[in-house]
C-alpha cells in the first residue's frame, strides 16, 4: 500500500524560505510523476508544482520563480524548495501523483506565512 509522509512545514516570516519533502513508500516512484499540492482554509485543494520521471517540471502561476520541486528516485523523495514566501502561500501542502492524484491523500504538512 501506498504511504505519503510530508514534512518541514512550519512558521515563517514573508520573503522566507522552506524546503518540504515526502517520502513515498510502496510504489515504483521513479516512473511515476510527481506533484506538490495545498489547501488553504475554505479553498479548494490546488496543484503547486508537479516534476515527471524525466525531471521535467510544471509551476502554477502563483509560485513560478519563487519555488522549486526536486526528486530524488534512490530515495523515493520528492522535495519542494520555497523561498521569497508571502502571506497567501500559507496552507497545507501534500504531496501526490501529479494529475491525477491517483494515491490516499497523507497528513500534509502546515505552511504558515505570517509576521
């Protein structure tokens, strides 16, 4: 069965930065494509970034040039790097196949963005 584990969310000032990661478990991760996700309160579940196999890489608009998604196969780890954070960056992220979501949705990992 397949088990995500995000992790290195946490509390930050505006033009901060973090690194996440999620671990994959019980997949072949390095064929499969890969994505960030998060949701902030009262809105939809939103894709962030998403990196295939191949290592090409895809960006919504709101992040572009402020973030950036990695993937290491030999540890079935899939990172997303966050610098120059604002306020509207705050939400939970979770990692997941990248359109579709194909597995169980993990616990995500709380991004607060606030002075």
């Amino acid at each position: 069965q397949v088990q995500l584990v995000e992790s290195g969310g946490g509390l930050v000032q505006p033009g901060g930065s973090l690194r996440l990661s999620c671990a994959v478990s019980g997949s072949i991760f390095s064929i499969i494509a890969m994505g960030w996700y998060r949701q902030a309160p009262g809105k939809e579940r939103e894709v962030v970034a998403g990196i295939t196999s191949g290592g090409s890489t895809y960006y919504g608009d709101s992040v572009k040039g402020r973030f950036t998604i990695s993937r290491d196969n030999a540890k079935k780890t899939v990172y997303l790097q966050m610098n120059s954070l604002k306020p509207e960056d705050t939400a939970i992220y979770y990692c997941n196949t990248y359109r579709p979501s194909s597995y169980p949705w993990g616990p995500g990992t709380q991004v607060t963005v606030s002075s």
